[in-house]
C-alpha cells in the first residue's frame, strides 16, 4: 500500500500541475513533460515562426479593382495564363466584367456582356477568336463581331502596361 501512495499525487500536487497545464494551453505554450518526482516540472518552450515582410503596398493580389479601373499583376502566378502570348482571362469577380486577351504581347480588354444575350461567364478564347458559347457568337481579338446572332462588336476599353501591371480604364 505504500507502493500505492508513493505513486498518487496529492490533492495539491494534482491541482497545482493541472493549474499549471491549464494556463499554459490558455497562452498557447505546450507543456513537454510534467513529473510527478519531487523535482521540477520540465517546460519547453515552443519554436518561434516569423513570417516573411508583407511587400511594402501590403497587397499581394494580382487582380484589384478600384471603381472603373482595373489593376492586373502578371507577375502574379494567379494570372499566368493571361502572361502568356495567346492567353486571356475573363474577369467577373468585383463587378469587373472584362474579358483580358493578350494578342502576341498586345493587351486587349473588352466587357464580357455578349452583345446576343448578355452572356458573361461563357466565353471561350480559341484561334484569335473570342466566342460566346450561351449561342456561338464569333468575335476577333479585336473586338470585332464575325459570325453569330450578337448584332454589334464587344465595348473595348483602354488598356495600357507599365512593366508587368496593366491597367484597364473602363
């Protein structure tokens, strides 16, 4: 029985430990090893992560829209298709409707309401042509309506390129 004793803790020891384990999972610090010996209670203390600097602009997004312009990072992966000769991009997010086409490195931006039926998620960007598939309206790169039932070419707006942002201007 005295076996027995030796190993239990007394009503004081337990609260004290328990106490102690409570407080530090309450501040975020785990407990490695507590002993019920007469000796100290081990703590580890955990290893510290700094995250790397946020860029100096605080913002890491490639597409920002701020009212009638619209702000696109190609040197954000989120956008590299669009970085890529013959990519495009049809942007609906933030109320930007914009369909993006890069001809050959000449940016291209046009709104992505088909001038047929108001379509503005499906679109297609395939040979130079931009078509809408809500009825297989055919538009060039330019803009310019070549086959479908859209009676009009798609709205441009005015794109221009400083390093890798491009900004359109609706």
């Amino acid at each position: 029985m005295s076996n027995q004793l030796e190993k239990s803790l007394s009503r004081a020891e337990f609260l004290q430990t328990a106490g102690k384990a409570a407080l530090f999972a309450a501040v975020g610090i785990s407990v490695v090893s507590c002993s019920s010996d007469s000796g100290p209670t081990t703590i580890e203390e955990p290893d510290i992560v700094v995250p790397p600097p946020t860029p100096p602009d605080g913002n890491d997004q490639a597409i920002t829209v701020n009212g009638n312009t619209i702000t696109i990072d190609l040197a954000n992966s989120d956008v590299s298709s669009l970085a890529q000769s013959e990519g495009w991009l049809n942007i609906t997010e933030s109320g930007a409707n914009v369909i993006v086409v890069n001809a050959a490195g000449t940016f291209r931006a046009f709104d992505n309401n088909c001038p047929h039926a108001s379509c503005r998620t499906n679109w297609e960007y395939e040979n130079t042509q931009l078509i809408c598939t809500c009825h297989n309206s055919i538009f060039s790169n330019q803009g310019q309506r070549l086959a479908g039932p859209a009676g009009r070419n798609l709205t441009g707006f005015t794109v221009s390129r400083t390093g890798d942002i491009l900004t359109i201007t609706k």
